[in-house]
C-alpha cells in the first residue's frame, strides 16, 4: 500500500479534538462556499441573459430578412419586398433554421378614449406562429384572421393599454399618415394585451393583420415587408444571418436582433465580466483558506514528518502525505458546495422565491440556467487549481524541517 495514500485519510478523519481540525472544517465550509457561490453566480447570470434574449427573439426572431435601407433604422418601416418562394425555399433548407414567416411594419397613431400613442404595428398573416410569444399574453386571444378581408383587431402591449385606459374588447381608432399627407382613419377592436417586460418592445409595438399594412401602403397581396426568421442556436444567429445574406437577391438585407438591438446585447454580454470577476475572487478565497489550513497542518504535524525523516522516508513522500489531505479537503468542499448551490438552483427553478424589479432588469423573476459542462468545468477547474497550489507550501515547508529538531519541537 502507499504511504502517503496510508497516512493522509487516517490524519484527514481524526476524531481527537485539536485545533487543526476546526481548521479543517471552516476550510472545507469556505470552500463549500466558493463553490457554491461560483455555480450560482453562472446559474443567474446565465438564466438571466437566456431569459432577457428569449424575450427579444420571440417578439422579433433571431433574424430579419427585408429591404436594404442603409439610412432606415431595421425595426422601422420600410420599403416591401416581393414574396419569394425560391429565397423562401432556400431559406428554410438551411439546417439550423426552425422557422421563417413574412412581416410587415407600418406607424400609425392609436388613439384610446383618454389619450393616443403613436405604434410601429407589426403585420402578420394567418400562419404566423403565435406559440413563442403564448407566455406574453396577459389578457384576451391573439388577433384572429378572417378568410376574406382584413380583421379589425389589435393586440396591444400592457404599457399602451394603460396610456389609453383599455382593455381586450375595447374599441379604438388608428390614424395613418400616408406619403402623400393625407389621413386614413380605421376603427379597430383590442383582441388581446400582451407584455414582453422589455420596454423598447412594450412602449412602441403592436400586433395587427398584414393585409391591413399591404392595403394602406397599397401593395400588392405578395408584397412585405420582410422575413422573421427562428434558428435553433441563438448564439448562432451573427453567423446565419451572414450566411443568409448571400443566398438573398439585390436590394435584401439580413440583420441578426443582436445587430439590431446592439445596446441591449452588449449589456447583458458585460455579465460575462461578471462571472469572470467572481470566479476568481472565490478560487482565490478557496485557495487562501487551503493553503492556511495546509500550514496549520503541517506545523501541527511536525513530530510526525521527522518521524517519518528519521526512518527514511523522502521529503516527496511525506509531501503527498499532505497534498492528498489537502484533497479530500478540497473535495468535501466540492461536494457540499455543489449539494448547496443544486439546491437553490431547483428552489428558485420550481419556485422563483427571488425577484426583481421587472421595470429595471426586464423579468420579474430570477431566472436560473447552468449545463453540465459548465457544472463540471467548474468542479474539476477548482479541484485542479487548488491542488496544484498546494504543492508549493507543501513543498517549501517540509523541506526545511530537520528530523533532529522535529523530534525535539514535541
């Protein structure tokens, strides 16, 4: 058997009462709580840009295909562009697209019994997919698409429906302003009220048919405005559209919504500084307290590496005696650390006891999200580091101790 594989569980599981052994405990619970604090820091950090950027997309899609307007801003409206079934085929052929559906966008102003705000009403058609924007829906049913005609519907956001004190059922009018000056009034029935929580949405958008867009700007019925286009990998999406890009005729543009909505994106890519900083600060937490635990140890243990000196025993020997307890604290720090933070990560993923002010962060609920790659790059990274670490006390301390002067120091 070894040696040091020998001696270091019998010192590591002690019973006797000494100070090093509540050493070894508030080791192992600062590293437990590293630990925890790293999963939990990725969890929310990670669920909480997934959370926001799920909003973004389901409102818009991962990326827009329309006409290119290098003066227009991308979610304003714009010129149409002619259905093509070809591009459209092309499109959808792409292995990492889920879906693409034809929009269309037109200002208008919608006036309420109080007050009137002015909308980009966003146009869609009878197959539009509805399902990814479900969780939004506050009130009432999404607009509902006659087989002749246009509808009459609206769904508005719950920031406009409180500006204009209306609710699903109400009657309101929309004002058009067309090229030409003139003005076009259409009476219009509020189907539903949704709200995404993210305010560049909520304040200036709106939901109605695309026939009603293509019949005041008088376009043809295969005219759009363009594609929403849904990819299976958002993180994806600057890539896609790009590829895209060169399959589309002249005159087509194709933008990922983080291009568009770049302040927004940029923002919740600062939280990967964040992750960064803390990760840090807590590996360097846990290795203090390893490497303070480890010195106690061994001076504590003095007596017994010049025993060990004295009957021949090798400074690499009695090295290992101490870096593998210096493991299996380390590694019961993994492993309550990761019980702790697993646990507050299924609490707040089944109950969502911590909140946030929806009005700042854009969710009203914490959202919480970490793979097991990450879960494991963060067990064996600290694992690795802090064993590595503690060879160098080990190492500079054991060396020097004499077996003569050992024997006395008891």
């Amino acid at each position: 058997m070894n040696l040091s594989s020998f001696i270091a569980p019998r010192i590591a599981f002690n019973r006797q009462h000494s100070f090093s052994r509540y050493i070894i405990r508030l080791a192992v619970a600062a590293t437990a709580i590293s630990v925890m604090a790293m999963i939990l820091t990725i969890a929310f950090t990670r669920g909480f840009q997934d959370a926001i950027a799920q909003k973004m997309f389901g409102f818009s899609g991962h990326i827009r295909v329309q006409h290119f307007e290098p003066e227009n801003a991308d979610m304003a409206e714009g010129q149409p562009i002619s259905a093509n079934d070809t591009v459209l085929d092309g499109i959808r052929r792409d292995p990492e697209v889920l879906m693409a559906q034809p929009f269309a966008s037109k200002y208008a102003i919608v006036k309420g019994p109080e007050s009137f705000e002015g909308l980009l009403l966003k146009g869609v058609n009878k197959h539009y997919d509805f399902r990814h924007l479900q969780g939004f829906l506050k009130s009432g049913q999404w607009i509902r698409f006659p087989d002749t005609a246009y509808s009459n519907e609206i769904d508005l956001s719950s920031y406009t429906a409180n500006q204009l004190n209306l609710q699903a059922g109400d009657k309101v009018y929309a004002y058009f302003i067309q090229p030409d000056g003139s003005k076009r009034v259409r009476p219009m029935k509020v189907a539903g009220i949704f709200k995404t929580g993210v305010e560049d949405y909520d304040q200036v958008n709106a939901i109605v048919d695309i026939r009603l867009i293509q019949r005041l700007n008088n376009w043809q019925p295969n005219e759009i405005g363009g594609y929403e286009i849904f990819i299976k990998d958002y993180q994806m999406a600057d890539s896609i559209s790009n590829r895209i890009f060169f399959t589309l005729p002249p005159g087509w543009d194709s933008h990922s919504i983080a291009e568009i909505y770049g302040n927004i994106f940029d923002w919740l890519n600062l939280q990967d500084t964040t992750i960064a900083i803390v990760i840090i600060i807590m590996v360097l937490v846990a290795i203090l307290n390893l490497i303070t635990c480890l010195i106690i140890l061994l001076l504590e243990r003095t007596h017994m590496i010049g025993l060990l000196k004295s009957l021949g025993s090798r400074n690499q020997i009695i090295q290992q005696v101490f870096v593998f307890h210096g493991a299996i604290i380390t590694f019961g720090g993994l492993l309550l650390g990761n019980i702790l933070g697993l646990l507050i990560y299924w609490l707040q993923q089944r109950y969502g006891f911590i909140t946030l002010p929806e009005d700042s962060y854009f969710i009203s609920t914490a959202a919480v999200k970490i793979t097991w790659q990450q879960l494991l790059w963060v067990n064996v990274g600290t694992f690795l580091i802090c064993f590595t670490i503690l060879l160098i006390p080990s190492f500079l301390i054991i060396r020097r101790i004499s077996p003569v002067k050992a024997l006395r120091f008891d």
